[in-house]
C-alpha cells in the first residue's frame, strides 16, 4: 500500500529560489521580511545570482506568493458565451473554457492568496468570489507543486453561496517576468460535474491585506516592539541573528504591516487612582487614544503597553475587547506582572525579560487576529474542527505549559505562528480574521493540513508497484478502497466505483496539463445498495494510465494521482499518490512505444481484450516478449482472456455511401490451450502476483472465472456466463497452476473479492 | 495567615461556581465564564484560617464538586478546570506561573 503524500514534503520545496528587491520601496522592505530563507540558500552554493531574464519564462526564480485579482471587464456581457482555450487537445479529452459557465452571473471579482513559496509557505491556494456588494464564496485549495511554477491540488473548503464554487480541483501555473507587476497566475478549475475553465490573475502585493497598528504606551509602563533574536543563549541553533519587530512577524505571516503615526504615550491618570487597569478602562481609552477607532471591521488593532492590570502580575496581558459588538480591536501587554520575573538562577534576567514582554505582545496580538491558544484549538467554535497543538513553538502557546518548560519551549522556538494558524491568517475569509468582525473565539483556527472531506468514509489510492514506480509503457494501475470510517453501517451504491459519474480522477503530469481520467466504458445502471458495515470497504482498480482521453501518463515522469467522489452529498477526497513512470529501459521498449501508445491498444487494454484488430493483438504480441516489464504480464492476459470462451465479435460491412451497411456476428471458438499458454509465459516472465498486480486486483477478480477456466475441459461460450463469481471461485483461480498466489495477496484477494463492486 | 490563590481555568460557562474553606463561603458567583484569551475565568485570593484543611469547588447546577486537602502546609495554588467532557472538576496545586 502507497501511504498518503506527505505534503510537507513540498513545504520546503526548492522553487523558494531568490528574491528579487524590484518593488516599490514600501514593499521592498517587507520583502526582506519576507524571504528570510533567501540568503543563506545563496551562500550555499546552490542558488544563481539574479539577473535580468527574458520575457517570459517560466517562473519560479523569486517567491511567488501573494495576492492575486481577477477582474471580469464591464463590456462583457454578464454571462459571456464560454470559448474553448485554443491549442491541440487529444480526442475526447475535456474542453477547458475561458469562463466560468457555471457562476459567472455571480460574481465579477475574484482575489487569490497564492502561497507556495516564501516565509512559512503552506502550499495553499484560497479565492474569494465577489460581487459589487458582497462575497459570494470563498474556497481553500492545497495544493503540491507538480514542476516548477506549477501547482496542482483540491478544493477542500468552500464557503458562501450554494453553487459558487463548483469545481473540487485547482491547477495553477505562475508565468511572467521578473517584476512581480508583471507576474500572473493561470488558474484551470476542474472537477465537480462542472465545466473546466482557467482564468488568469494579476500579482497585487505579496501579501493578503496591509495592517497598521498602533502602539500607545502609558507612561509608567516599559513598550517592547522589537527583539534581539540572539539575545538570549537558550534559542535554536538555526535562528537568524536579526533585530525582530513585530511588525516583521506579521508580515512573514503574511499582512503587510505598519506603525501607526499616531503611536504614542498615554498619561498614567487615564487607569484610574489606583493606576491598574481594567478591561473597560482600556476599552475607552481605545476610543479616546486610538486614532483609528471606528468601532467597525478594518484592518487595524489598537496595542496598549500599561503595567499592571487590575488582576496583578498573574496577567501579563490580554485581547481585552470582547466588548461590544466588535471585537478583537484592541489588546494590551502588561510590562510588569509575571513575565518581567524571571525564573530563579536565570543567568541572562535582562534578556529573558525582554523576549518574553515580545513573546507576550505578539500572543495578544495574536488574538485580535482570533488566533486561540495552541493547547485550545478544538474549544468553542472552531471554523471546522481543530487538533489542540498542545507542544507547538508558537506565539500562541504558552512557553511554561509545553513538556519541559518555558527553557524547552524557547529552545526551538522559531519566532513564528503555527501551520495551522498561518493557514487560517492567510486562507480562511477574510471576516473570521479581521479585527472588529467575526466574534471572538468564533469560527477561529482551521484544522492543520486536513481536507473537508465526508469524514464517514476514507478513499484510498495505491498501487502495488514498489515505490510507485511503472516501467516505460506499463500503464500504471491505481487500486481504489474506499472504507466505511463512520462507526455504523452505511447504505451506498454497490456501482463501479471507477464508472460513478460522481468519481473524479485526476493526473496530474509535472510536464503536462492535469487531466481527468475517463473511462471507456460506463456500464449501466447505478449498481445496487451496498451496506457497508464499519471498517469495510469497497474496492476497484484503475488501469489510469489508459483512458478515453488516451494515455495520460505515456510519457515519463512524475504523476500525481488524486480523486474525489461524492457521497451523501459531500466530497471525500482520496490521498495523493505521487506515481513515476520510468523512462525506456531497453531500445525495444523505446521502439515499441509507437505502437502500443495508441487509443486502440488503450482501449482493447482497458476492456480486457478482442478477437479483432490485428495490429493491436501484434503489437501486444510484441509486449509479451519484453523482459523485466510487468506490461509483457498485462499483455499476455489481455491478449488470453478473449480467448478463453467463444467470442462474439459484430462487424459492421459496407462503409460507403452506395453500399448499405450491412452488420453481421462473426464468431471465434475458444482456444484455451493457447490462452493457458499466454498465462503460463506471463507467470514464468514474474510470477502469479505480478501477474496479478499488473493487472489490477479487481480487475483480476472480475475476469479470474476466466482464467481459472483455463484448466478446465468445459469451456463456457460466452463471456457472461462467467458474470457471476465468488471468493470460492477466487479459490479456483488460485488453484488454477496457471495462476499461482501467495499467501498474502489470496488474503487481499478475499478481501477485495468481498467488497467488489459492480 | 498563608495565603492561596484559586484560579478557575478552562470549561466553565455561564456557571455558578461555589468555593468553601472550611464551613466559610469564600466564593458564590454566578456566570462565570472561562475568557478564552487569558485561559481564566476567575482569580480569587484566599486567606486560610487555622485549621482550614480543605478547600471545595462545587458547580451546583452541573452538579459537579471538587475538593482539595489543604494539609498543614497549604499549597500557594489551586487551579480548577471544568473537563472537557463536562463531567468533573480537575484540580491542581501547581504554580500556574501567570495567564495571558
Ligand atoms: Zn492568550
């Protein structure tokens, strides 16, 4: 079994290249911030030097992320007529347009946070719909990069108007030069029953809104903005010497910060005689102090630094502004309660101070962002539901509460937000982020790195090639389950899984556009209810590589294989399977590939076999020579199934104008000896479980009264008197010395026998 | 006199929240809520009396109760949070260290 893609395997992708220092001034500085990584990657060696490159090219060669718009122009009309992008597309593959058919009387806008590469990349991509008045739908898609400046991956969240967002899959391509003003991304939608469009977006900034914050300190009170990240000894190994400001660790999350000019001090007299504060002593001194107060959503936070609150020295600071019925505008630091006292014996007092008066500042901030404790994830109304991050080195958790201690927790603390709350800074709507909108604690955080899929069941691809590797010309065959994880027994549609109007599978080549895989057949009917009792599973196979697009996967290299279907109404997504298909190994290989990549060889492949097409059968012939390819096995097998019962064949006569056309069926008599022939050279070329592997387990399952036939005397005359099976004739199968099995793979085999479907 | 100091952490909402040392009501609240910025619904210090060896939590309409010896070297904390389930009371006397 393939085991899940491991998307932080992408995370640290090597497409975060070099950043160019092209932009307007203002945000030159925030590219600095931003691309921390950059230097030290070009001290290495690894990296060229900036220059000038020709227009256009392919980019990555500086970090890409940012915010991207889409703006439909007026003089369209408001549904425009869709046009089919230009440029060759083999037969039967999908038409991808220029429009999206399917809400475009929506909405006029669209903004993406494209987030791939730079400071903390999460490999997202999020878009937000709009029209002249409002929002009608926002998606997250994740996404993997599939070659350079091309990102690929599902829509996992969606949010807004019922049918806004159609699509279940992304694939995005960054082009332009080396000025981010002349940056773009292309965008084709797929997926979902929906017609495919792709649309181009404009580079905005590289970050998802500008913030300003104020800073206010009262006069008896110590502000600290900015911290020497070496000042302290006890810090990672790895951590950057620089002097950190606040403003910076927001921009490296992703907002392009600023200091207020109206930043200044406040007279101690405003917190009352006793010179504590309470929270609604603060919350008027916002109105009063905060040059920006509107008391309305805005992308601007009022940051008090005061003493003491009225509680003592066990707060050191707090979001205070669950006031009212904007929240989140305002959060204060309180520089002498706990976290000016050192532990004791604590060797550098001063700096230990220091970081923690930062850490604490950036953690109420934090929470003006709705950003929850670390250790609180999963409490109150998450947007969907959130793992507690109970160890993380964030801002948001506290130091003294992780395993170890607060010397642990700084130790490996980055000076950085968790995956999990970048991803809901950067991606979730904007309103659930933004100061003075959403509620506290309402719909805060977004659950790390998982898929808002039907959580009742798990789809699951593999395959049985070791390392997902395929030979040249060995279409790779992708094993589906798809398993009731519900905990009760669950009523669905026995049908093909593969056939299901509702299964999409989509390949997604690093040098080729993605594709969705399309079957040759559909067989009728929906396929009876299955009861899927908890933990069982359905199974199929995919022959991916050969489809009625043709072969998507022919040429060599790295594929990712992704599907969703949808059951009850919601998507469940598969995992992705990162399958490479091998470059010829021998000059046979290479010669034959003319041959057997042709949609009649994929085809007579996919449905297991004909008495017709001679050239297809030599060509198969062929296949069955090569050596040390699992292709010679799945040829011998398509080449021996037809001949193990009489076979029909209806052919037409007459194809000209004048002559009527005439159809007759033309009838084949079994040839078992030969067929048990095939089967037996297959087997000798690997062995039964090759065999059985490049087949497909439930394609085998389906066709192995056939084959167990072989061995038997009485040969049935057509193929449907085979239709119905069972694991006992599995049993047959196995017995059959044409087809030897392990242990192991009998046992898949039972298994899968038991959740066939149609 | 020693002195305690009893933090009501995590989990209560909306609740009333009665704390007695000894026979004396030291707390009777009603709507205390956790401030999930801070982690903290309630800090309340306590000045024991001799022979004060107990301290009890009870959130009577949750019909849930806790109870802490005290000893006689009372601990400086008591910290108590609601579980998650809802079902009990957890308490603690490790030093919280401070909220924010
Ligand atoms: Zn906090």
């Amino acid at each position: 079994m393939t085991s899940p893609a491991d998307p932080s395997a992408d995370r640290n992708g090597s497409d975060q290249i070099f950043a160019f220092d092209t932009e307007i001034a203002e945000e030159a500085y925030a590219e600095e911030a931003l691309s921390d990584t950059a230097p030290q990657e070009a001290e290495a060696g690894l990296l060229p030097l900036p220059q000038p490159l020709p227009l256009p090219v392919p980019l990555p060669f500086s970090a890409t992320s940012g915010r991207y718009v889409y703006t439909r122009r007026f003089n369209l009309p408001p549904v425009p007529i869709p046009v089919p992008l230009p440029g060759p597309r083999p037969i039967g593959a999908e038409e991808v347009l220029t429009q999206d058919v399917h809400a475009a009387a929506l909405y006029q806008r669209e903004e993406i946070q494209f987030d791939v590469d730079g400071a903390f990349p999460q490999m997202m991509i999020s878009g937000t719909r709009s029209s002249f008045l409002s929002t009608v739908g926002h998606w997250v898609a994740r996404v993997t990069r599939v070659a350079p400046g091309k990102y690929a991956g599902p829509i996992w969240y969606r949010n807004g108007t019922p049918n806004a967002i159609p699509h279940t899959f992304v694939s995005a391509q960054v082009t332009g030069g080396p000025l981010p003003a002349s940056r773009k991304v292309s965008i084709t939608f797929s997926g979902g029953g929906a017609a495919s469009f792709t649309r181009t977006y404009a580079f905005e900034s590289r970050y998802r809104r500008k913030i300003e914050f104020e800073y206010d300190r009262v006069d008896d009170a110590v502000a600290v903005t900015t911290v020497n990240t070496h000042g302290h000894p006890n810090r990672p190994v790895t951590l950057p010497n620089e002097t950190l400001s606040i403003e910076t660790v927001f921009r490296r999350a992703g907002f392009h910060a600023t200091v207020s000019t109206g930043s200044g001090s406040i007279p101690i007299n405003v917190a009352g005689p006793d010179a504590l504060w309470t929270d609604q002593e603060m919350h008027d001194a916002m109105q009063i102090h905060w040059s920006r107060f509107a008391n309305k959503p805005q992308w601007a936070m009022w940051v008090l630094f005061a003493r003491l609150h009225v509680s003592g020295t066990n707060l050191g600071g707090i979001m205070f502004d669950s006031i009212g019925p904007n929240h989140r505008q305002g959060t204060a630091i309180f520089s002498h309660a706990f976290i000016s006292t050192p532990p004791a014996g604590e060797a550098n007092p001063s700096a230990w101070v220091a970081r923690m008066r930062f850490w604490t500042a950036v953690h109420e901030m934090g929470h003006a962002f709705n950003l929850a404790h670390s250790w609180q994830k999963s409490l109150g109304a998450p947007w969907i539901a959130l793992a507690d991050e109970k160890e993380a080195r964030s801002f948001m958790n506290y130091p003294y509460f992780v395993n170890g201690g607060q010397a642990k927790f700084f130790s490996d603390f980055a000076y950085r937000f968790s995956d999990s709350e970048l991803l809901f800074m950067r991606h979730a709507p904007e309103r659930f982020v933004q100061m003075g909108n959403e509620a506290w604690f309402s719909n805060h955080g977004f659950q790390q790195a998982a898929l808002h899929s039907n959580p009742d069941f798990e789809l699951n691809l593999s395959t049985t090639q070791p390392g997902d590797r395929f030979p040249y010309l060995m279409p790779p065959v992708i094993e589906v389950a798809l398993a009731n994880r519900s905990g009760r027994a669950k009523m669905l549609s026995g049908a093909r899984i593969s056939e299901r109007a509702d299964f999409t599978l989509i390949i997604n080549g690093e040098r080729k556009d993605p594709r969705i895989w399309m079957p040759y057949l559909r067989h009728c009917g929906e396929g009876d209810d299955r009861v899927l009792k908890p933990g069982e599973a359905l199974y199929d196979s995919v022959i991916a590589g050969a489809g009625r697009n043709g072969w998507d996967m022919a040429e060599p290299g790295r594929y990712c294989l992704q599907a969703v279907m949808q059951i009850d109404g919601e998507p469940v997504y598969s995992n992705q399977v990162m399958v490479t298909v091998q470059p010829p190994s021998t000059r046979e290989e290479e010669r034959l590939g003319g041959d057997l990549f042709t949609p009649e060889v994929g085809q007579v492949i996919s449905v297991n076999g004909t008495r017709d097409l001679d050239h297809v059968r030599d060509t198969l012939a062929k296949a069955t020579e090569l050596k040390d390819n699992p292709v010679s096995q799945l040829a011998a097998v398509t080449l021996a199934t037809p001949l193990a019962y009489t076979y029909k064949l209806l052919v037409t006569e007459g194809q000209t104008v004048d002559e009527e056309a005439r159809q007759k069926v033309e009838t084949y008599k079994a040839d078992p000896a030969a067929a048990r022939k095939l089967i037996k050279q297959a087997v000798a070329r690997g062995s039964g479980d090759s065999l059985i592997n490049a087949m497909g387990h439930t394609r085998f399952l389906r066709d192995a009264p056939l084959v167990a036939a072989l061995t038997r005397d009485d040969v049935p005359n057509s193929a449907e008197a085979f239709s119905t099976f069972s694991a006992v004739e599995i049993g047959a199968a196995d017995a059959a010395p044409a087809v030897p099995l392990s242990d192991g793979l009998r046992a898949v085999l039972a298994a899968k026998a038991d959740g066939l479907t149609q | 006199m020693a002195k305690l100091s009893l933090s009501l952490e995590e989990g209560f909402d909306n609740d009333h929240v009665v704390v007695t040392v000894g026979r004396r009501s030291v707390l009777d609240e009603r709507g205390v809520s956790t401030r999930y910025q801070i982690s903290l619904a309630c800090l309340k210090e306590i000045e024991l009396a001799e022979g004060e060896d107990e301290l009890f939590i009870a959130l009577p309409e949750r019909g849930l109760e806790a109870r802490v010896p005290l000893g006689p070297s009372p601990p400086n904390h008591v910290r108590a949070s609601v579980s998650r389930d809802g079902r009990s009371i957890a308490t603690s006397t490790e030093d919280p260290v401070g909220y924010a």
